[in-house]
C-alpha cells in the first residue's frame, strides 16, 4: 500500500519521488489514498498560510497560498477546470462538447470558469484566515474527498488516464476515504466539528453532482474531470464553511 501512495503522490504531485513499475491499473486498486495525497496538500498549505498570514495581509496571502498549493500539483487541477469549462460551455451534442474539452486552445469558458473559481477561492481564502487557519487543512481533504466521489458516482470515458480510478473507485473506496477524512474533527471542538461535518457532506455532495453533469455533457468522467472536481469542490467546501460559521455562530 505504501509503493501505491508514493505512486499517487508521485502523480498527483510534483515532488521528486521514485516509482518502479508505474502501474495505473494497480495504483487505481489504491484511489482512496488520494485522500492521504489532500493531507499532504493540506499540511503544506497550513506552513505556508502561517509564514505569509504573518508577513503579509490575509487577500495577498491567500494568492500566494493558492499559487504554490497549485505549483504543488503542477497547475493539472486548474487546467482540467479550464477544459471542463470549454467542454461544458460548448454548443452540440456529447461529441462536440468532448472534443472542445479535449482542444488544446482555450475558450472563453475555461477562461470565466478558471477566473471565477479562482476569484472565489482567493476571496474565501482570506476570509478563512481570520476565522481559522487550520480550516486551509480541511479544505484541501475535502477537495479530494470531492474528487473521489466524482469518480465513485461517475462512469468512465474511455480514453485518458483518469479512467483508471474511475473504473476502479466504488462505494466501498467512497466509504475508506470519509474514514480517512474523519481525524479531522478532532483538531477542532464544539461548533467547529459541525462546520467539519457539513464540509465533508458538501464534498460528497459536490462530487456527485460533478459526475452527473459529466455524464450529461460527456458521457462520463475522465481525468480533466476529475481535476475540475477538486478545484469546484474547494471553492464550494469554503463557501460552506464561511456560511456555516456565521450561521451556526448566531445560535
């Protein structure tokens, strides 16, 4: 298990780590460690929002701190958001939408989806930093959590790396990775735990919906899906957190 989370990491990341025998089909058996893969995300964004929450004001920190989370990942996530949003916002049948995903150039609605999510994600971001700034690790599990019930509640296309979890990913993967999502309400207490389990819902929530808008415009989900999932799954995930809290804070 160990060979197949350095696998995922090595893939989801751009740390220089070794694999022998890269194997999509056997890492895929192990898809619901992407979830490790979001601790490690989260980890790296909670150092880095302490270093530049200290030195600069929380909205330039939170650019900073999108940018290197997305550096981390190689910008793939972003750039399945902006295939997905060509794909999505294209005139025609599966066929056309699929192709205009695929198209190498860049429409006009992979650049609103990647400008308006991004916007989004900075603006909440700050606004987390002065709630609390440990809700950057929750963020980060969840957007994952996001993009494994994607791939649990999607169908495979049939081209692309990214059929390989989704072929693989199942219920019983779903159910592991909210297990691995639990440790997380153990750093916060009282009405910070219900903000946690509002968060994972609305990332499984959010999953499910991108599968289903991925069957209706494509036919399935594939890898630039999946990406899109985690980028849309964190921005929703920090707009129910910010929500939550002022509300469950009137009470």
């Amino acid at each position: 298990m160990f060979k197949e989370f350095k696998a995922l990491l090595s893939f989801f990341t751009r740390i220089p780590i070794y694999v022998e025998d890269f194997d999509f089909e056997n890492i895929a058996n192990h898809f619901y460690l992407i979830i490790l893969i979001g601790y490690v995300f989260g980890i790296f964004s909670l150092l880095i929002g302490y270093i530049f929450s200290f030195l600069f004001p929380n909205l330039l920190s939170a650019v900073l701190i999108l940018f290197f989370v997305e550096y981390l990942n190689g910008f793939h996530h972003i750039d399945g958001l902006i295939d997905f949003g060509d794909g999505w916002m294209a005139v025609g049948d599966k066929k056309k939408k699929l192709m205009a995903m695929k198209d190498r150039y860049i429409g006009c609605g992979g650049v609103v989806f990647a400008v308006f999510f991004n916007l989004l994600a900075i603006i909440s971001l700050s606004y987390i930093l002065e709630i609390n700034i440990l809700y950057l690790l929750v963020v980060e599990v969840c957007a994952k959590l996001g993009m494994l019930s994607c791939s649990t509640f999607g169908n495979p296309l049939i081209e692309g790396t990214g059929r390989y979890f989704v072929k693989k990913a199942d219920e019983k993967f779903l159910t592991i990775g909210i297990i691995l999502s639990l440790p997380l309400l153990l750093i916060f207490s009282g009405i910070e735990r219900k903000i946690i389990i509002i968060a994972i819902i609305t990332a499984i929530i959010t999953g499910l919906c991108m599968a289903k808008i991925a069957k209706k415009h494509f036919g399935g989900v594939n890898g630039d899906i999946l990406g899109a999932s985690n980028e849309i799954t964190r921005v929703i995930v920090l707009l129910s957190i910010i929500a939550s809290y002022k509300l469950l804070s009137l009470f």
